[in-house]
C-alpha cells in the first residue's frame, strides 16, 4: 500500500487529473489506498460510481480521442486486479463494468433468475 499525505485543497473530479500533482494518487488502486487511510476520495465527487467516472477522466486526461474513454481489456485487468485486492473470494463479483457485493434480496435472486 502506498501511503499518501492528506490533500488540503481537493478539487472536483472533473478538475483533479487537470490539476493534480505528481505526488497525489493517480490509479483506481491508489486512489483506493488513499480513502483507505483518510477515509475521504482525493477528489470532491457527489455522484454514485466514481471508479467508473474516475478511469472516464484519467483517460480522458491522458490523450483518449472522440468517444472511447475506456479500453475494454485494461478496464477488465483493473476491475479484476481491485477484486482481488479488496474483497473476499465470496464477494468477488463484476457487473457491466462495476465492482459489486453479492446480492442476496429476494427481488435480486428472482431477477437473475428471470435473466
């Protein structure tokens, strides 16, 4: 894990990759390292899937043209690399791209059940 000292100003996930410095965290991986020890994202961010939108604007950021902001293999490495650091053997479950807990509601199990 790589330790990370506390951002004073955080800007908005749309500003951060514009503006981060060398030394703020940069991958999902690193980015998760620094919630995990300040308890709060590197960026200011109000919606409900920031991984997704994090890797939209890191690569965004970083030259990605027209619309393709996410390569399909490496999104799949990364998700998968997340998996297995940061859940169970259990817990381990990737939907359309997004890392999830196993679901055990009854409207979720007649879901797949119907799928």
């Amino acid at each position: 894990m790589k330790i990370f000292e506390r951002i004073t100003k955080r800007y908005a996930l749309q500003n951060y990759y514009l503006r981060r410095n060398f030394y703020w965290p940069d991958t999902l991986p690193e980015i998760l390292d620094y919630w995990q020890q300040h308890n709060e994202l590197p960026f200011l961010y109000g919606g409900d899937n920031w991984p997704y939108d994090a890797m939209c604007e890191r690569q965004r950021r970083k030259g990605v043209y027209a619309s393709q902001y996410l390569t399909p293999d490496r999104t799949a490495r990364h998700m998968a690399a997340l998996a297995v650091r940061y859940f169970d053997n259990d817990s381990r479950i990737v939907v359309r791209g997004s890392l999830r807990a196993p679901c055990s509601s009854k409207a979720c199990i007649r879901r797949q059940s119907s799928a």
